[in-house]
C-alpha cells in the first residue's frame, strides 16, 4: 500500500476530468497535485441555500430562485451578440434569465424543466438575472455542489470555471480525504 503522502502527490492530470490544457490552468493556481486542492481555499462563500419565491425578488439583489421554464428564446443584439433568453416562474411570478454569447444554452434547456438559478437582479425593460448560474433540477440525481448550499468560490483563471473548481474540490475530497492526518 501507498505511503499517505505519496498518494496526495498524485499529479491532477490523472484526475478524470483534466487533460493537459486543464493541468497547465490548474498550474498557473499552484494546483499540480491532489494534496494542492486541499489547500486551494475558497475567497468567500455564497449562500445559495435558501430559495426566495419569485414574487419576493427585488432588483440588486443576488437570489436563488427555482421554477419551471415556460418560455425560450434566442436573438442577436445590434452589434452581432447572441442572447439567450429564458422566463420562469414559480407560481407566485416571473422572472427572466438572459446569457450573453452562449446560444447553445438553446438546446440545453428545454419547457417545462425545472431549473434552480443564482445571480443578481436586475432591471432593465423587465427584472431579469444576467448571467446566472444554473442547475437542471433532476430527482435521479444527487444533490448538486452548485446550487442550493452555501457554495465557495475559488480564485481562478478565466479558463477555469467556478463549477469546474468545485467539481474538481469534490473528486479531491470523496477521493483522498481519507489520506489526510489531523494535526
């Protein structure tokens, strides 16, 4: 059997999930090995726990809201952006979603889902959240590391996402926890 202390010097590029570009960002954020994840610590933490009912959002505020999609759309803005747009509700209201460059968000959701999203609010011609992160609520599925708990969040690189971070953090610690001493 492995020492402890070697099996933490596990380089990340073996974890599933990290190819070589990955290993070179996760470099750059002085993780090279799985005993580096432990140590890469989160810069604050965001509590997406509580669901507020979406007749209770107010414009600045950052919300977690979960609801059924009821209407998708995609266009381009005047200077050739794509926008994806969405609306959900939740039977107390509506609100909407709007992402920025990322119309393939088209064929990932679909009516009638039931999605959770986290972002400020904001209003403009309606109260909408840009850009916010989301979870695809699935009953087959585990709880998500996303969205609804208190979430960290990890300094990065801008090739590096916060929900990759944190998938990575998971895999480190169902993985090698055990491995670890208390001091």
């Amino acid at each position: 059997m492995q020492e402890k202390k070697d099996v933490l010097k596990t380089p990340v590029r073996y974890f599933k999930g990290v190819g070589p570009r990955r290993d070179e960002e996760l470099a750059k954020l002085g993780i090279r090995t799985a005993g580096d994840i432990f140590y890469y610590l989160p810069a604050r933490y965001e509590d997406r726990s509580r669901f507020t009912p979406i007749k209770d959002i107010k414009a600045g505020e950052y919300r977690t809201v979960q609801g059924e999609i009821v209407t998708l759309n995609s266009r381009v803005s005047k200077t050739g952006i794509p926008i994806f747009q969405m609306a959900l509700t939740d039977k107390t209201g509506f609100v909407h979603a709007v992402w920025f460059n990322q119309p393939y968000l088209r064929d990932y959701f679909k009516r009638g889902q039931t999605v959770i999203l986290y972002g400020k609010l904001e209003l403009y011609d309606k109260l909408q959240i840009v850009q916010p992160e989301y979870e695809i609520v699935k009953s087959d599925e585990a709880n998500s590391i996303n969205i609804g708990r208190i979430v960290p969040i990890y300094p990065s690189t801008i090739n590096l996402t916060q929900r990759y971070l944190r998938s990575l953090a998971f895999l480190a610690i169902s993985s090698y926890s055990k491995f670890l001493i208390e001091r």
